[in-house]
C-alpha cells in the first residue's frame, strides 16, 4: 500500500474513534482488569498545528529566499494494558507560499535554511506532503520504559533538532530506565532514521549527505551520500545526581564501521539567599574513526581512518525565577574536525545557537552570552545571545570542512505562550544576524547563507 494512502488511511482511522477516546480519563483501572477494548478506548489523541515563516535576507543584491509552511499531526496512544501500550502519529506538511528553493541562476548556491521547512529530497513539491513517524509498541514499569519501532528520542549527538515543521525521528529499540533513585538510564540499538527535513526513512548509512556534505580533508567535494556502509548506532548514557548539587552525564554513541563518540559533562548548582542560583558546568567530548570510517575509498568516507577530535566546553550562570544569564565557552582542539552527521541532531555545545554549528570543524574558539527574562504578569519570555566564533581559515580543508569563515552571531527570541482558552498555543518569534569577523573581500560561496545575512522566523504552535 503507497505510504501516502496509509496516512489517509490513520487520520480517518483516527478521526472515526475521537469520539470515543478521553483525553483525561475520570476512572482508574488496574492493568490487571482493564480489557484490550478499555485500553484502545481511554488512550489519547493529540493533535498538533504548526505554523511556520521564515525569510532570509543576504546583505546586497545576493540570493535571498522565504517560505510559509504549516504541519499538521495526530498522535494517538492507548492506555496501558499488562503494562504495554501502542503509539502511533501521522503528520503532513504543506508548502502555503516560497521562493524558489533551487539555486538562483546568477547566484548558484543551495538554499541552506527555507528549503529545510519541507522535504530536502523534493524540494520543489507542492503536494501534501507526509511522514508515519511515530510507530511503535511500549512497555512500561512504574517510571521505567522499553519502545520499539519508530519514535523521537532526545540525546546529545541524536535529537529532535526541532528548528523546522518536523523533528527528527529514529526507529529502533529505545530503554529509559528511571527506577533507581537518582538515576537515570537511557540506551538503546536505532537501525533507521527519518531525519528532520525529510518524509522517508533512511538506514544508518543511507542517512548520511541528505544535508550539504561539504569538503574532504584534501579540499575535494565529499561523495559518501549512498556510499556508507553502516547497519546501526548503539546508544548509553548514564545521568547521576546523588552527589548534589553535582549532575553527572556519561554519554557513549557507537555508529557501526563508521565512528565512536564519548562525552562526560558535570553540572552544578548551588542557591543564594536570594532565591536565586549560580550555575556552572564542564563537558568534555572525544571521538575516534572506527575501521574505514564508513567506506574503504577515502573520497567516500565520512571520518578518515585514524582521525580523532576533542571538544571542551565550560559555561557559568545565574538564575531566579525571572532571570537567566549564562556565559558560554568551547574549543574544539586542531587534532581533527568534530563530526556528527547532521541529519542526526543539533550540536550539544554549550555554546550552539539555533542557525548555526560548529559541527566538521576543528581549532574552533567559541564565546556565548545569554541572557533569558520570564516576565512577572504576562505569559512572555525574551531572550538574546550573543556569540563569536573564531574557525579556521576557509581554504584549510583539514579543520574546515564546510568553508565557514569566522562569524559573530546574534538571536533575539520571544515566546507567548497564553493561558486560560488560548492555552496549548505559543507564539515565538526569532531574529537571526550573523557577520564576517575576518577581514577582506570573500568569493560569494563563503559569504551567501553563511554570514553577513539576517532572518526572521516567526512560528506558530498547537499542542493539545
């Protein structure tokens, strides 16, 4: 059956039981005397609306582009039966009204940011586009699960990535164990990945150069799109928070015949007598190529073989209930370019900015202010960052994979999210500026989408 006649096939599905599902349900049953009908009839159904517009203007007359986009989602769990419950979510996304997503005639160069609100693979489709992405069955132990099938986790290195209508998704088995005070377990063996900007599901391999692939250390255009040979990712990550006010992460990530990354990250907080608190934190991240690093032609690799990077990072905060400031740093050393596909998840740097990483570069020095204010009588949050990231130079390939010359970048973000008969909407805005910190006259391949540019984004949302 098409993948597109099966979503019909759910949303009517789901629409025809809506009358006869609870959203809250008001009587308690025990696993033991619930029936297999009671389960399917008090589970949940969620629908979710987002609305999204975005418009990037480069400085002068080079490639600028915009794009209304708006998703819709139904999500539907049912209620546990001897501990076991099954979740499905179908979501479809539309195209309202862009520019053209393909690369300008005078300014050949690949929208980097609008053309990501749909489907990377078909660009120019304006069909209902849509994606089956969560299937799975779970079972579920006092706070404790196990999910198989397809389904959204949020690690360091694989996340939602949710800067876009959809998120990424991962199929698999997935393990949060919460059972042991102050601990927490979180593992589990993915072999398909449905990445953000896309409707179709890839294998591990399969996955890798959807997005822009860059460069090989040798200055050649990097070829592993459909070149890497890798049947899965194996996932543990450990958080303890018995010795308080220290959280310890450890978090290791093994991609079969491709590459291995470790990260240890230590938070801390400790109260004022001002009801506020200060806040600090150190991670340290390690990675090494695994066999070939994916495929035994080096100019269809993703991690040369023997290579190996390191990231450390350190911020330091304070906070209250309205306020939160935090000043953030990370270096990643010359041994090598930090890597993580990016059709993966968004960097797990202190210092990330949304519309931008530092992923596939080395000898990186990145600084981050923010500063966060909750407002007192009304639903609204503000945000701004200021960043400076400090990269190699555009021409060293071996540090540089995607020709990024050094940029300062600033966010201004507001969120509303109102209560009373409006609640379950927010309302956000975004503005982006990013500058060329080096000096002289770059080609415009280092410039467009890159730096020297603006964007707004302007996003609407709603979760039952």
């Amino acid at each position: 059956m098409p993948a597109k006649t099966t979503h019909y096939l759910i949303l009517f599905w789901s629409l025809c039981i809506l009358p006869t599902v609870q959203a809250s349900p008001t009587i308690s049953h025990t696993t033991d005397s619930i029936s297999v009908w009671n389960a399917l009839t008090n589970g949940k159904i969620r629908p979710n609306l987002r609305y999204f517009y975005m418009n990037t203007d480069n400085v002068g007359e080079a490639y600028d582009a915009f794009a209304h986009g708006i998703g819709l989602g139904l999500s539907y769990e049912t209620a546990p039966w001897n501990h076991i419950s099954l979740g499905v979510s179908a979501q479809w996304m539309y195209n309202i009204h862009s520019s053209s997503l393909t690369p300008d005639p005078k300014f050949p160069i690949l929208n980097r940011y609008e053309m990501g609100l749909f489907d990377l693979i078909q660009p120019q489709s304006k069909d209902i586009l849509s994606r089956l992405e969560k299937l799975y069955v779970a079972y579920s132990i006092q706070k404790s699960s196990i999910k198989i099938g397809r389904q959204v986790i949020n690690t360091p290195f694989i996340n939602p990535q949710d800067g876009r209508l959809r998120p990424t998704a991962v199929s698999g088995i997935w393990v949060d164990w919460n059972n042991i005070s102050n601990t927490k377990i979180e593992g589990g063996f993915l072999q398909a990945i449905s990445p953000r900007s896309t409707t179709q599901w890839f294998g591990i391999g399969e996955s890798l150069g959807i997005y822009p692939q860059g460069l090989n250390p040798d200055g050649s255009k990097s070829n592993y799109l459909g070149n890497i040979n890798s049947q899965g990712i194996g996932i543990l990550g450990i958080t303890l928070k018995q010795m308080k006010p220290w959280s310890i992460q450890a978090w290791n990530m093994y991609v079969d015949q491709m590459m291995y990354t470790g990260m240890l990250q230590a938070d801390v907080q400790w109260s004022t007598h001002q009801h506020s608190q200060w806040l600090a934190g150190l991670q340290y991240i390690e990675q090494h190529a695994v066999q070939h690093g994916g495929n035994p032609e080096p100019s269809k690799t993703y991690m040369s073989p023997g290579t190996m990077s390191r990231s450390l990072g350190a911020k330091f905060g304070w906070e209250n209930k309205q306020w939160k400031t935090s000043i953030n740093y990370n270096r990643i050393t010359g041994e090598g370019r930090y890597l993580m596909p990016r059709e993966w998840g968004k960097d797990p740097f202190f210092t990330f900015m949304p519309r931008e990483r530092n992923e596939g570069f080395g000898d990186v020095q990145a600084f981050v202010a923010k500063v966060t204010y909750q407002w007192k009588k009304i639903p609204l949050k503000t945000q701004i960052a200021q960043g400076y990231f400090h990269l190699p130079n555009v021409n060293d390939f071996t540090l540089n994979k995607y020709a990024m010359p050094s940029y300062s970048q600033t966010n201004l973000d507001m969120t509303y999210e109102p209560k009373g008969y409006w609640k379950g909407m927010s309302f956000s805005i975004i503005y982006v500026y990013k500058n060329q910190l080096e000096r002289g006259d770059l080609a415009d391949k280092f410039i467009i989408n890159k730096v020297n540019m603006s964007q707004l984004n302007l996003i609407i949302n709603y979760n039952l």
